[in-house]
C-alpha cells in the first residue's frame, strides 16, 4: 500500500494567488526597493545627458562634452572594485549600519557632495572643476549600484526578486525623469533673464535640488534594516585576503555552473541587444520623420515612461507566477518584436497617434525584459559574492551592445531606417536560442538567499 505522504512530499509548491502575489508590492523590501531605486537613478542623466545639455548651452564645443560622455565608463568598470564593497568593512559606519547599508550611505554622501560641487563651479569660467565633481559623482554612483545590488539579492528569497527589481525599476525611471525633465524645469523657471542666454545660478539651483533630491535614498538607508548577515572567515593576510575577495567570486561562478558558465555569459552579454543597438538611432528616426521636439517629448516622458513602468510591474508579477525563465523568453520575445514596429512606422511616416502606439509598445516590451533579466541575474549570485558578482554580471551586458550600436547610424546611412529597425530585431535570435538553451540544460540552482529581515 502507497504511501500517501510519499506523493505530497514530491508535490511541487502550490502556485501563489493572485492577491498573494500582487501584496508582495506592499512588504517592506519592496517599497525599500522603489526609493533605493529612485537614488540609484538620480546621478546617471546628470552626470552624462543633462550635463552635456548644460554644458552646450555654456558654450562648451561638442567635441569637448563628446569626450566628458567618459565619464560614464565608471558604470562600466564597476566589477573591478566591487570586490572591495563586497568586502572590506569601512571605518565605524560598518559597525554603526553593517556591511551593506554603510557602503550605501557612503556611496550616497559623496554623490551629494559631487552635485553641489558640479552646481557651484561655474564651467564657462572653469571646466575642470565640473569635471572632477561629475567623475566623483559617477564613481560614487557605481559604488552605490553595487552595494545596492547585493542588498537587493539579500533582501528577500528567490521568488521575489522579480517584485524587488520591478520596485527597483519603478524608482530608477522616477528618478531619471526628475533628472532629466525634473532639473531642466528648475533650471527654466529659476532663470532671470527672459532671453535665450545661459545663466550659472539657475543650473546651480537646479543641481542643489538634485543634491537634496538625494536625501530620499539616505533617509531609506537610515531607517532600513541591514540584511542578515552572513559572517566572512578572517583572512590570515593579504594574500589569502586578495584570494577571498577577487578570485573567489568568479571561481565560486565556475564551480557551480561548469561548462554552462559559458552559456550563462553568452546569454548576459547579448540579452539586451535588440533594445540598445536599436536606441541610438531612435531620436535621430524621430526627427528624420518629421515628429517635433514636442511630439517626441510628449509621447515618450508621458506614454512612454507610463508603459515601462507598467511593464516592470508585469515582468515582476509574471517573474513570480511563471517563473524567471519564462518571462525572460517573453520578454526577449517582446523586445526584437517591437523593432519591427519602429520599421513599420518608417513606411507609415509622421503619424502621432501611431508614434504612440509604437513607443508604448516597445516601452512596455523593455519594462518586461527588464525586470526579468535583473531577476535572472539575482537568481544567479552566490549571497557570500553577491556584490562582485553581480557587479560583473550588469558590466558585462552592455558591452557588446554598446559597441555594436556605434556602427548604427552607418548602418542607416548604407540601408535605410526599415532596414536597420529589421536587423536589430534579428539580433534578437541568438537570444531566444540562448534563453532556450539556458532553460533546458542549466541543471544547477543558485544558493537559496533567505533574504529574511527582523521588521518584514
């Protein structure tokens, strides 16, 4: 006679409800997420597109601010002093917070400092003084990301980090429309002289604002939790020390994953392909189509950033009820299936009412993608490397796109807009077979997080 035990034991879980998956949104990790998110996304456009803004309108050559979009390779770079942040304790403010609270408040103190140095220099009287403030900015802004994404994968178990990156998203875009739309706002209304000139003490207002815009994140800081800590083994010097911060992380990644580490990379490193190659050539194909400036920023501040946000709430509601894998493969889907929508609009030509049928749908698509491609790269770390790992893992997902995407306007001048928009959506193939692949053969589970906090 069966043990009727037997077969519950082997029974999967039972699939969440709806109402159990939707108040995910409100537990406290969550909400932690949407403004950690918002201070994470504050420095990017201020450090890169409204600072080129800003500094064209000063007079400064375009060659010139060409060469400052460097300093946005901190981002890039991050994987090389994440060990640090993974692991070496700062002085009292790790005793005072814990690991990953006090790299955050640090991170986020020298972000402010950067600000309010880059709103008092004035750069039409001194250049390099804008420019030392926007690197500390953007390094500091890297640090943050990378303590950010190990407190995020320690914050709750993998089932919701879906629900966390969504939340995460969600703060990021409020953030970047504060700083990008927000800081131009300020700027306009804090201007005295009603003539087209540009005016050091209405951007210095408006980056004083972005400076204490940032008090959202120290505040969540303070008032945060630290996750449960996981206690590292002393190092018996520098040696065994290096070992332990550097080496290990990417050694623990092969162990666990072997060969299918390779296929894991792949999959990283061309995921977002489709949406970056084909992003360059978008405001260029908007102006070429006749849209006017408020067409094109009416329909992508407004439609636009409305339909990302309702797609990284779906990625992470579908991440949850579907699983990570299955919303990746729809969210890759998605994603080379909208470019070709972009080709169509290039037959149909200037028509509103289509632009923002195109653009919601692509943004939607991204929202997708995006909430479960961070879901999939959390469910990937080891807590112990949280930090470094994942910190290689975000590096590493631009790089090729964004090299590929230098050839993009080359690319249109040779074979047009509709063949261009085509093409990226083709370079959304590999990825389906990649995620195919990944699906069936990755036989190797990540390290259960607990992820449990004394408040939740």
């Amino acid at each position: 006679m069966s043990d009727p035990t037997a077969n519950t034991a082997q029974s999967p879980p039972a699939r969440p409800s709806w109402g159990e998956t939707l108040r995910v949104y409100t537990e406290p990790a969550t909400l932690r997420m949407l403004f950690l998110g918002f201070s994470a996304g504050l420095p990017l456009l201020l450090v890169l597109g409204t600072l080129g803004f800003r500094l064209r309108e000063a007079g400064i050559d375009r060659t010139t601010i060409g060469f400052l979009s460097w300093v946005g390779l901190a981002y890039g770079i991050k994987w090389t002093w994440a060990p640090l942040v993974d692991r070496m304790p700062l002085p009292i403010l790790t005793r005072w917070l814990g690991r990953r609270r006090s790299w955050l408040l640090f991170a986020q103190v020298l972000i402010m400092v950067g600000l309010v140095g880059m709103g008092v220099q004035d750069p039409k009287l001194a250049l390099d003084p804008v420019v030392w403030c926007a690197v500390l900015v953007a390094f500091a802004s890297a640090t943050q990301d990378i303590a950010l994404d190990a407190f995020r994968i320690e914050s709750a178990n993998t089932e919701r980090q879906g629900a966390l990156a969504a939340a995460y998203q969600t703060g990021y875009r409020l953030a970047m429309i504060w700083a990008g739309a927000g800081v131009l706002w300020i700027a306009a209304r804090s201007e005295v002289s009603v003539s087209e000139v540009y005016e050091h003490g209405a951007w210095q207002t408006a980056y004083l604002w972005m400076a204490a815009s940032m008090l959202v994140g120290v505040a969540t800081v303070l008032l945060s939790p630290e996750p449960v800590a996981r206690p590292l083994p002393p190092a018996k010097g520098a040696r065994e020390w290096l070992q332990g911060a550097l080496v290990e992380p990417f050694a623990d990644f092969i162990r666990r994953y072997h060969w299918h580490a390779a296929l894991i990379l792949a999959l990283i490193a061309v995921y977002r392909i489709s949406d970056v190659v084909m992003g360059i050539m978008a405001n260029p194909f908007y102006v070429d189509m006749g849209f006017t400036k408020d067409e094109v920023a009416a329909v992508s501040k407004v439609f636009g950033v409305i339909m990302t946000l309702v797609g990284a709430f779906l990625g992470g509601v579908l991440a949850l009820r579907l699983g990570v894998m299955r919303t990746l493969m729809l969210g890759a889907i998605l994603s080379a299936a909208s470019n070709l929508l972009f080709a169509w609009l290039a037959g149909v030509g200037h028509n509103v009412t289509m632009l923002v049928f195109v653009v919601s749908a692509d943004n939607l698509s991204s929202g997708i993608a995006s909430a479960a491609f961070v879901a999939y790269l959390s469910s990937l770390t080891n807590v112990q490397y949280s930090a470094t790992q994942y910190a290689l893992f975000s590096s590493m997902m631009l790089l090729l796109p964004k090299f590929l995407a230098g050839y993009s306007g080359k690319y249109v001048d040779s074979y047009g807009y509709a063949n261009f928009f085509v093409a990226t959506a083709m370079l959304g193939v590999p990825v389906l077979v990649l995620v195919w692949l990944a699906t069936r053969n990755l036989k190797v589970k990540p390290k259960e997080r607990p992820g449990v906090f004394a408040d939740d």
